[in-house]
C-alpha cells in the first residue's frame, strides 16, 4: 500500500510531462547497488512535483543497501528487494535506476552530484510526439488510456531502449530535466 502511494505521487507529477516507459532495461543487471550509492538520503522531488504538493509534509527518507531500497514516507518503511521491483543496471559507465517489472519500466538515469544522486526520469517534454522519440529507440507504441472519472484522454509511450542510442536521448532537448535527488544524510 505505501509504495502505491509513493507511485501515485509519482504519477501526479509526471502529468506535468510526456510519460516514457520501457520494455527493456538498458545495458546489464547488477547483483548490487554500487558502493557510493549505498547509505541513508533524503528525497528531494523536483520543483514541479513540491507546488502541486503544498502542505503536505512529503519527506521521504530513503535508504539503499547493497541488496535493496527502503522508501518512508512517514508510514512505515517499504522495502524494495533488487531484481525484484527494482534494478540497478550498468551500461558502460552509467547507471540506470529501473523500477517495476518489464514490459512496463519505469527507467531513471543515475547521475553523482557531489555526495548526492540525481535521478532524471525516461520521460520528455509535454507535448513530446512519438515522431520525436523515434530517432532514439528502436521501437515506440502509444497508449491511450481513458480516465473513468475526467473522461480525458492520456497519452503515454512505450518505448524499447536501443543501449546505443540512449545516452543521445538523455543529452537531447526533449527530454524532462527535473530530476528526483537523493541528498545524503548519512
């Protein structure tokens, strides 16, 4: 129930933006976080996810050990076993943060700032069209999905991500650049 919470939220946040979602996971599984990732942060949510959340208290704690994730949101800890709901995958030098289950990924570039990490999600731009995603995947499908209650029409894509070309996409000018940032409290 936390975690859906948590992804909820998340959710409400990438309204903001063109949601990118994957079939694949880039470059390869590890059977652990890297050393430097591992110890206790702070979850920063990106400057458009705190104005819709105004009010709320909406501190999460985070702490990664070798073998998995555990989220608070001041509910109680949720635990994520990885290569389980989540991977840690490397692709030369970069990290890949993956959450979920393929084909359905939700896939987070792992970016070190100072003692901190930066976690800049797949997603592009609002109002990104598949004909733009095109050049940087190998495959890209759309989703429409019908909310019940608004009766608007979402949009979403699904893309798989070709290992050589996602480094251009993450560089490229539509991509979404508010990243989550994990601030290291111990």
């Amino acid at each position: 129930m936390k975690i859906a919470l948590y992804i909820t939220g998340l959710l409400i946040f990438l309204n903001s933006c063109t949601i990118v979602t994957s079939t694949n996971a880039p470059g390869k599984p590890e059977k652990a976080f890297p050393k430097a990732m591992i110890g206790k942060y702070e979850l920063i949510y990106p400057e458009s996810f705190q104005g819709m959340m105004e009010g709320a208290d909406m501190k999460t704690t985070v702490e990664i050990k070798s073998d998995e994730l555990i989220m608070n949101s001041g509910e109680g800890d949720s635990h994520m076993k990885l290569n389980d709901s989540i991977s840690i995958n490397k692709l030369g030098k970069q990290f890949y943060l993956c959450m979920g289950k393929e084909p359905s990924l939700n896939v987070f570039k792992v970016i070190k700032k100072g003692k901190d990490w930066e976690l800049h999600s797949m997603n592009a731009k609002e109002g990104v069209t598949g004909d733009q995603l095109k050049p940087f995947f190998s495959q890209v499908t759309i989703n429409s999905d019908l909310d019940e209650e608004t009766g608007e029409l979402t949009e979403s894509y699904i893309v798989t991500i070709d290992d050589k070309k996602i480094d251009s996409y993450y560089k490229s000018d539509i991509i979404h650049v508010e990243p989550f940032t994990l601030k290291r409290t111990k």
